[in-house]
C-alpha cells in the first residue's frame, strides 16, 4: 500500500512517500503555508500526483505523551484534508522525529541546502515508524 506522510508546520510542511509495496519511504519535499488556501491546493496536488492509499501526519505530542498546542494544530489540519481529499486520513504520534532527523543529517555530514531538507526527513521518518508498525 503506497503511503504518504506530512509533517505538519504552520510555515513549512514535509512530505514523504512510500514506494507501491509499502516498503521504502523517500522523502519528496515540503509545501509551505498547508494551511493556506494555496497551500492546501498544492498539497492537494502531491496527493492526485503520488495517489496514495492512505495519508499520515505526524502528530507532535509532549513527551508526556499529552496533547499540546502544536498536537491540536496537527489533528485540525488532518480534519480539513479528510474534507479535501478522498484518501484515508489518520494521524501518528510523532515525537522526536525532527530530532532523528536533525541527528541523519549530521551524521551524513548534510549541511543547509544539502540533500532532503528537515522537514521531508522528519516526515520520511514518520512514514517509516508507520510502515514499520503495519508490519507487526
């Protein structure tokens, strides 16, 4: 099942897609402003382009495991795709996920402007702890 996940910022968005089986996540870019009308239109577009069975966004929750101002901008922005596009919606805690990200790059020795940015990793990552739980 192909998968497609978000990362969800108020400026910026990261995208990431699996491959058709649902085995390899790639990162594909960010979308800015998703909460925008503009934003929402290219989002939309990814979505027609990639035709994805289902959709993850990422939800930031505390490491309490609450549910902070950020986690509730994430679970209305999944609201209003699930209005918009066709594809199943759900949401993923995604704690530490810009930290696992922060983390590759380094360690890739990536700087700004380098291969895939912060936010289309942190989604990248998000799709793999999604695909790595269908599993099992």
């Amino acid at each position: 099942m192909k998968v497609l996940a978000l990362d969800h910022g108020s400026a910026r968005t990261g995208v990431a897609v699996s491959d058709p089986s649902g085995t390899v996540a790639r990162p594909l870019g960010v979308i800015a402003r998703v909460d925008s009308p503009e934003g929402m239109e290219a989002l939309v577009r990814v979505v027609q382009e990639e035709a994805p069975q289902r959709i993850v966004v990422g939800e930031p929750r505390l490491m309490s495991g609450r549910r902070g101002e950020q986690a509730r901008a994430a679970r209305g922005f999944a609201k209003r795709l699930r209005q918009t596009v066709q594809v199943p919606v759900e949401l993923l805690d995604e704690r530490l996920t810009t930290a696992e990200a922060t983390r590759r790059r380094s360690e890739a020795g990536l700087r700004r402007g380098r291969g895939p940015d912060l936010d289309s990793l942190a989604a990248c990552i998000l799709l793999e702890a999604y695909l790595r739980g269908r599993d099992g």
